[in-house]
C-alpha cells in the first residue's frame, strides 16, 4: 500500500469513528429530551411558574459543563451547544418566546447576543419599548430583552411588587461596557448560584465606601442610576438593609441573576 492509499485508509478510519460518535449523540440527545419531557409531565400537578426557564439552573449546567470540557472543547461552543439544547426543552414545557425592539434587532451586536440567548426560542419584535414591557405578566410565558442603558424601570415602576416584572439575566456586550448590555425582564424563578450579581435601583450612586464593590453602576437620568452589585442581596440583610434607611436613595432591587460567563471561542 502506497503512502497515498495508506493517508485515504486513516481518514477513512477516523470519518467512520466521527460517524459513530454523532450517532451516539443522537442517541444521548433522545434520552435528555425524554428526561426533559419527564420534568414537563411532573410538573404539569403541581404549582409552577407560566416561565419554566430558569436562569440559576442554566448557569450551573454551563459553568459545570465549560469547567469539564476545558482545555478540549472552547467554551463558546460549549455555551452555544447546550444554550440550544437548554432552550428546545424549555419549550416543551411551555410556549417560552422573547420579546424585544427594532432598535435591538438592528444592532449587530445585540442581535447576535439575543440570537445566542434565544437559541430555539422564538423572537417578536414591538415597536417601542413600552410595547415590548406591556405584554409582561406572571401568567404569560414571555421575557423582554431591552438595552440596559434606557427608561425600562421608570416604565415599571409604579407597577406593585407581584406584578412588575424582574431583571432574571443580562447579556453583556462584547465590547465590555455596561452602557452596551441587554437585560432580560420577566418572571422566572429566581435562586442563587454562588456567582451573582444584584441590580440595584437608587436614586444616587451608592456611597463610596459601600462594601462589596459595585462591579459597574450606570446614570440613566438625574433621578435613576443602575448599580450592579455582586452577591445574591435583598433589602432585609446586609449589606443592603443599612441603605433602606437613606430617604434620598429611595434603594430597590430590580433583580438579581447568575453573572455571565465569558465565552470565547477561542
């Protein structure tokens, strides 16, 4: 056999080792959705949220899954694979869609954060961003995503505490500026992770010897400022509690979510 021939025989040899990893795959795939449509049917008794995606429950599934496969697969393919896998079996629970605006789908950026955090969910496009909020409620499967840096929270915020919507995620921008990220507004289940952060609605900026330090804080008008504070918080413990009482802060909790990971394809 010429060296030629011998070259032909080895791919061939590793084609048909590809060929049974991909069937395994697919066969591996079958048993997560038949899992999945397992969770749908015991769930179907008993009291739930109209929005099965859970934010804290992703992460955890994508930072154990990265961590396994480091050094062997790149993070971002790891990300986009199961965020696909992740997202199809969300809907077989319910008819999960995103709602955003025009502004966002004409943007490149924000288009290819949505369309990787959407993966198999189904985008509608409104034509303001009080079209894109109104729609929100507890007992509809539907989550907005609208830029960080806009009046989402001066829209929502004479609504009461069960019915406004909440920060459940936020898809960072690739350039790494806060000013440039989409946060995701719904109702999903919150539950910590061990690597959160928490949005925070004041009407000032946090004391500078406030403790942990911010990871970014953001003015959106005299009256609104945005700070992202690490930590899974609330107003009754530390280190929110000793704010409550400053008037002028007027401090509230717009959400807290699981902190994303950086995923570079690389």
């Amino acid at each position: 056999m010429d060296k030629q021939a011998g070259q032909a025989s080895g791919l061939d040899s590793i084609r048909q080792e590809i060929d049974s990893i991909d069937d395994e795959i697919v066969a591996l795939l079958c048993r997560r959705f038949a899992a999945s449509a397992r969770v749908r049917d015991a769930k179907a008794a008993a009291p739930k949220s109209a929005i099965p995606y859970r934010p804290g429950r992703e992460a955890m599934i994508l930072r154990r899954l990265a961590e396994r496969a480091a050094g062997q697969v790149p993070p971002g393919v790891v990300e986009r694979v199961w965020r696909t896998v992740i997202s199809a079996s969300t809907r077989l629970q319910a008819d999960v869609r995103l709602v955003t605006t025009q502004e966002v789908m004409n943007d490149a950026r924000h288009r290819a954060a949505v369309d990787l955090f959407a993966a198999m969910m189904p985008v509608e496009k409104a034509r303001s961003l009080k079209g894109c909020l109104e729609g929100l409620s507890p007992e509809q499967p539907i989550m907005a995503v609208v830029p960080m840096k806009s009046d989402w929270y001066a829209q929502i915020f004479g609504l009461a505490e069960p019915v406004r919507p909440r920060a459940v995620a936020v898809l960072p921008s690739d350039t790494g500026k806060p000013s440039r990220a989409l946060v995701v507004l719904g109702f999903a289940i919150s539950e910590p992770t061990g690597e959160d952060q928490t949005l925070v609605v004041t009407a000032g900026k946090l004391p500078r010897d406030f403790v942990p330090k911010p990871v970014w804080t953001m003015k959106i008008n005299d009256d609104l400022h945005l700070t992202a504070v690490p930590g899974y918080l609330n107003t009754s413990e530390q280190p929110l509690v000793s704010l409550k009482g400053n008037a002028g802060l007027a401090l509230r909790v717009a959400g807290r979510y699981p902190t994303a990971m950086e995923m570079s394809e690389e």
